[in-house]
C-alpha cells in the first residue's frame, strides 16, 4: 500500500494484470552453444597447431600453446581451447623488471606472452597508380601445402598438352580516388578457351580506393611448342596504366622435370613401399588420397593403408570402400556407417553385424521439448486423441514411425514415450511406462529422477517428491535447480505455507503468486449463515436485498445477473464486517473463513445477498455442497478447498464454457485441480481468450459435491 499525499487516501500498489501463456515453443538440446544439430558436425572444430600441440603434451605437465591464436574460428572452438589451456582462471598480478631496453618477467604461474618489435626493413619504390599481377595455374591443382600453410601451387616452367590451365589476372587500386579501368585479357598463342572463355575480351571495372579484383579466364594447349602470352594491360581514359611481364609458355607433351617426391608423382609411378613411406611421411589430411585407388584391388596393400590411416584418424571413403570386395568386415562397418545414400534409403534404425543405423547419432533425429504446452482438453473427444499443436504432432508420429523399428523399446525409448505422453495428459499411460524404465540402465538419471517427482503429483498424497527434489536444490545449472526448487515451493504451498516464486521469469510462477496474494472472496448461504472464505482482506460490506426467487430464477437462472437487477435499488439492511478485528493495523491482510449471521428479521426470507470487498462483489443465493471455491478472475485461477479445515482438494475435474461476444456458447477448456487445489482455467496455447466475453466454470467432486462459478476473462 501507498499513500496518496494530496487526499490521504491509501493507494492500492500496481500489480501485473494477467498474462497469455507465451507461445509454444520447440526446445532442442545444444550440445554447443547455439548450433543446431546439423552444424554439430566435424568442421566444427577442425584440426590446426593448438590441437596439435594439445595432443602431443606430456599428460602430467601444464599445456600451454602459443598457437593459441589459431583455435579462434568460431565460438565453441575458443571455449574448448579455454577448457584445456592450464592458465589461471584470473590474471595473477604482473611485476616486469625493466633494465634500459631488457624486460624481465616472471610470471607466478603458466602465462602466455604475446610481444611486438620494431624492425628495419629496406625503402620499397614509390606505389605505381595502378598495380597488376598475372599468375597461371592448373585447374583443379591450384594449391598445395606447406609447413601446414596453403599456398597457390602456380605453374612457372612446363606447360602440359590437353590439360587445362587458368590465368589469374589481379589488379590494386592503391590510391584514395576511384579508378575506372579498361583490362585487356587475351589467351596465349596457340592456346584453346574453355569454360565459356573467349581468345580476347576487354573487361571494364570500377575500382574504389585501396581494392583489388581477381579474374580469371581458362584455356588448354592442343599441341607442344613455344607460344608467347600477351600479358593484361590496364588502360584508363585511353591511357596505358598498367600491364604484366610478357611471359612464353613452354608447352611439351610429358613432363620434363618431375618431382620425384611429389605425391602426383608417388602415387602414380612409385612402387608400394615408397607409396607407404610417403604416408608415413607426411600430411595425409592434405593429400587426395583417391589416387591411389587404383592400387586397392591388392588386398594386402589394401590392409596396410587401412590400418595406416585408421592409426592417424583419417577416413577417405573410396579407399575404405575396397573393403566390400576384400570382405574385410571392420572396415566394410566404417564404409557403410559412412554410405549416407544407401542409410537413407534403408530408412529407420537397424542393427545388423555390419550396419547399425541410430537416427540420433546420424543427427537426422532428436529429442524435442514443447513448452510451454497447454490443452484445452484433458481427455479424448471421440474414439481418436487429437494433438492440435502441429510441430508435436509431427514430432510424435515421428518418433513413433522410429520407434516402430525395434522389437521392444529402449530405456530412452521409454523415458521419451513418458514424456510425450505427458504433454498430452495421458497421466495413466505415462505411469505405466514409466514403471516399466529400468533405473539401473537409466544414463541420464536427472532427467528420471523429475520424472519420478513430477508423476508423484498425480498422487493423493506425494510420497517421493520432496525427497527426489531435495537432492537437485544446490544443481549447478540454474534451469534444472529452479525446476526441482519449484518442485518444493509447489509441495510447501499444497501444506499451507505461502507461495514462493522461484524463477521471477517463470510466467506460471509470477501468476500463481500474484494470485495467492490478491485480494478474493466467496461465500455462501447455508442455515441461516454467510459463511464466508477470504484471502488478502480486512473488511467486507454485505448488502441484503429481499427477493423473489422464484420469480428471478423464472426469468434468469444466472444467480450472478441477479446483482444487476438490485443495483440501483437500495439494500434492505447493510452492514461492514471487519476481518481484521484482534490485529495490528499494519498488520498484512488475513487468509481465513468467517461466519456471518443472517439478520434476525431477515433469516426466513428470501434475500439476496451481496458482498462487497476490495473493489470485488459476489451476489448469491444459496448453493448445496461442502466445497469451498475462490475464482481469481484477474489471473485466471480457481483454487478449490473442503468447506470444513479448508484442506485443498485435488483431482477435482473443473469444466469450463465461454459465452463470446456474439452470445455464442462453446465449450473452452477442462481438466482437474492440483494438489494445491488451484486450476488454470483461462490459459490455453491458442489465441481464444480473445473473444470470451464471460466464463461459466463447473466444479466436480464425486466426495464434496458441485457446483458452478461464473467469472470474467483476465484483464491483460
């Protein structure tokens, strides 16, 4: 409460209205930090020095690279070289000594330096206006790798008949001001274009300052000789700015000068063992292994490249390929695991002695969560059950045509069945499977463990709930500690203690709490007293109106529009009952019952009677059972309770009808009450609360008796 300083009064302190679910969204599991499940593939984190370094260090020393730099291409390589980098997690303080131009640092613990210098270096000529370079290379071998570095691989001596070649032609704007050039490409003398190439062409290019564009142009030599090569001149407003070297292309119809040492050369004309020593030798990640195809027709030649590779990690899937013909079964599995076209047309999951297909591992299936997720109905309309979210819908039958796969379910198989069935409140159904999950064989026992807790609500009386969730209360990950910590609150809540809200961005929670904290009321008229249930209140007015009920009822059996009907005629007799009778002051407003006696002169007639609090009026006539009802209309929550000890009482079924704008009466939602005793009865996962203008809410118990609440749509 407030003070309002100009009239005295007590302003009452702003609270959130009511508020839609949010949206059903599907949830996936990231195993890195916002990749989906197709990026999570091996490019992810690919192989350089860090990694080499990191492999290579002794197991009981601190690892420290200084080709750290290099683990930096994306964000999941650079939190796992921080993972395995043995540097402090804080910056221990620095003391560098300086001596003149020496610096000396002993850092306390493993560091990584990074410095710079200054150096000498010779004057070059002043920049030319326009700079051009021109290069040749062959197609399809245009690098190669050195010192695990690429570099071009350009051709500079031997040009090779019927082979195609390309010229690289690249032109700097080294200047401040735009360039607009005129480039003049022609293919050598003697030379044939390919590839949509022409023997001449001029090119005209914008250039801004300080850029360079590349072009390129491709052609092959018919017959040997020595053909000159017009090099690529630049012009500007007919003006030469810029051109390349001539160059002479010396053509021959087999190579001259060979590289003995080169894996071209190696893989084609090498005997085994040098083929196998060149393995040994270098980078195979680097080379194209496929050019030695050819020579796997021999087993044994077959066997021991195998096992070369699979020593170094290496895959290349035609050389593993030979395997079916040499029926050499370990690697036969590795080429079909690898085979996508042919796992693909299989289907679902398999196990056999050579292939073994998990739609999880292949990445073309996962587990999805839907959340959050309400239904509008809580069993089946027909002989079919009907999923009207569409993505669960799709997920499920999705699930279900995988797991048809199989002779019997998995243990995952069964805790996911648990779950889906779950989100359609097919509670029976959960349990039995659920009981049937072999917790010795369970691998992620969190994930069991809610599931255990959670399906213990459904009990009378949970027997295992708080003890399953107290072990998860300190969790290190904040979602699975607030959802086990909620467990509890909800647990301590169904006991009688306040309601806590765990996670201040959990809607559910903000809304349970904001609706156990304000103010409501409901009473009713049963021998000759108003017995009256309250919560967050410190006084009443009960206005009493003589009726004839019979003829109201005659003319509208809506006991709640009876109000209306008195609300310009003055009471028969008012009076104010003060709740808070006994307490402080500032005392905070009271939860309880109150019986009110009915006016003497009052007590053998028909009356209406009228309660009036916190801005709030119920109008009732008399209603027979021994339930006790609160509807909190700005939250859109009904909370149920015994008539006598105000005990919540659970599993009671609550049907809800809407009368739209238009008059229109249609079924809205159903379901039972928790072991609080509260029912949502406005939310749902779709966008109908829109149009309601007025709920009609029945209340169920086959022990306590019925009865029906009218209420209006939460503000929002």
């Amino acid at each position: 409460m407030s003070l309002d300083d100009d009239t005295g009064i007590e302003l009452e302190t702003l609270r959130a209205l009511y508020r839609q679910p949010d949206k059903t969204k599907e949830w996936a599991e990231n195993n890195y930090h916002h990749l989906t499940i197709d990026r999570q593939d091996a490019n992810l984190i690919t192989v350089n020095a860090f990694w080499r370094d990191y492999a290579r260090h002794t197991a009981n020393e601190p690892f420290v690279s200084r080709n750290f730099a290099e683990a930096s291409r994306n964000f999941p390589e650079m939190l796992l070289a921080l993972a395995v980098l043995d540097l402090p997690f804080e910056s221990p303080k620095q003391e560098p000594q300086f001596d003149k131009a020496k610096m000396t640092l002993t850092p306390p613990d493993q560091a990584v330096a990074v410095h710079e210098e200054i150096r000498e270096v010779p004057a070059r000529e002043p920049a030319a206006r326009v700079l051009v370079g021109q290069s040749y290379f062959r197609l399809g071998d245009r690098h190669r790798v050195v010192d695990g570095e690429q570099v071009d691989n350009y051709v500079t001596e031997e040009f090779l008949i019927h082979t195609v070649y390309g010229c690289q032609v690249v032109v700097t704007n080294p200047n401040s001001s735009r360039q607009k050039l005129n480039v003049l490409l022609q293919i050598p003398q003697g030379a044939i274009p390919v590839l949509n190439g022409r023997e001449t062409k001029s090119v005209f290019i914008p250039l801004e300052p300080y850029h360079t564009q590349t072009l390129e142009y491709h052609f092959y030599f018919p017959a040997p000789g020595d053909f000159d090569h017009f090099p690529v001149h630049v012009s500007r407003n007919d003006e030469l700015v810029a051109f390349a070297p001539p160059f002479s292309c010396h053509v021959v119809e087999k190579p001259t000068k060979i590289d003995q040492k080169s894996w071209d050369y190696v893989s084609q004309f090498g005997t085994p063992e040098e083929v196998l020593a060149f393995l040994d030798a270098n980078n195979v990640s680097t080379i194209n292994l496929d050019r030695i195809a050819w020579r796997m027709h021999d087993k044994a030649f077959f066997e021991t490249v195998i096992a070369k590779l699979t020593a170094r990690h290496v895959y290349s899937h035609t050389l593993w390929s030979y395997a079916i013909k040499h029926n050499v079964p370990g690697p036969a599995r590795e080429f079909l695991q690898h085979a996508d076209p042919l796992v693909n047309e299989i289907g679902g999951r398999l196990r056999s002695p050579l292939l073994a297909i998990d739609p999880v591992l292949r990445r073309t299936f996962e587990h999805l969560e839907y959340k959050p997720l309400v239904n509008a109905r809580a069993h089946a309309l027909g002989k079919r059950r009907q999923i009207v979210n569409d993505r669960f819908h799709e997920q499920y039958h999705r699930w279900l045509a995988q797991a048809a796969y199989d002779r019997d379910l998995s243990t995952d198989d069964k805790l996911t069945a648990t779950y889906y069935l779950l989100l359609q409140d097919r509670v029976a159904e959960a349990r039995e499977m659920f009981a049937q999950v072999p917790v010795a064989e369970v691998a992620s026992r969190l994930q069991y463990d809610y599931c255990a807790a959670y399906l213990d609500f459904f009990q009378d009386e949970p027997t295992q709930a708080r003890a399953i969730a107290q072990k998860y209360v300190d969790h290190p990950v904040d979602r699975w500690r607030n959802t086990f910590q909620t467990i509890i609150a909800q647990l301590d809540e169904a006991e009688g203690k306040d309601p806590q809200v765990v996670d201040p961005k959990n809607r559910d929670q903000q809304q349970g709490a904001l609706a156990a904290t304000e103010p409501s009321f409901e009473f009713q008229v049963e021998g000759g007293q108003i017995q009256l249930a309250y919560q967050n209140l410190r006084q009443v007015r009960v206005n009493y109106y003589l009726m004839d009920v019979e003829l109201l009822f005659s003319r509208n059996p809506f006991v709640q529009q009876f109000r209306g009907q008195f609300s310009a005629i003055k009471p028969n007799q008012s009076v104010t009952i003060n709740l808070a009778e006994g307490q402080p002051a500032d005392a905070k407003p009271g939860s309880g019952s109150r019986k009110i006696p009915l006016p003497e002169a009052l007590r053998n007639r028909n009356v209406l009677v009228e309660v009036i609090g916190a801005g709030q009026t119920r109008a009732v006539a008399y209603y027979a059972h021994s339930l006790s009802v609160q509807v909190i209309e700005n939250y859109g929550q009904v909370r149920v309770t015994r008539a006598e000890g105000g005990k919540p009482v659970s599993r009671a079924y609550v049907k809800v009808y809407a009368q739209l704008a238009d008059g229109q009466v249609k079924f809205y939602k159903d379901g039972y009450t928790d072991l609080r005793g509260r029912f949502d009865y406005a939310s749902l996962s779709t966008d109908e609360l829109g149009g309601v203008r007025k709920f009609a809410i029945l209340i169920l118990s086959e022990e306590h008796g019925a009865l029906v609440r009218e209420a209006t749509p939460p503000k929002q």
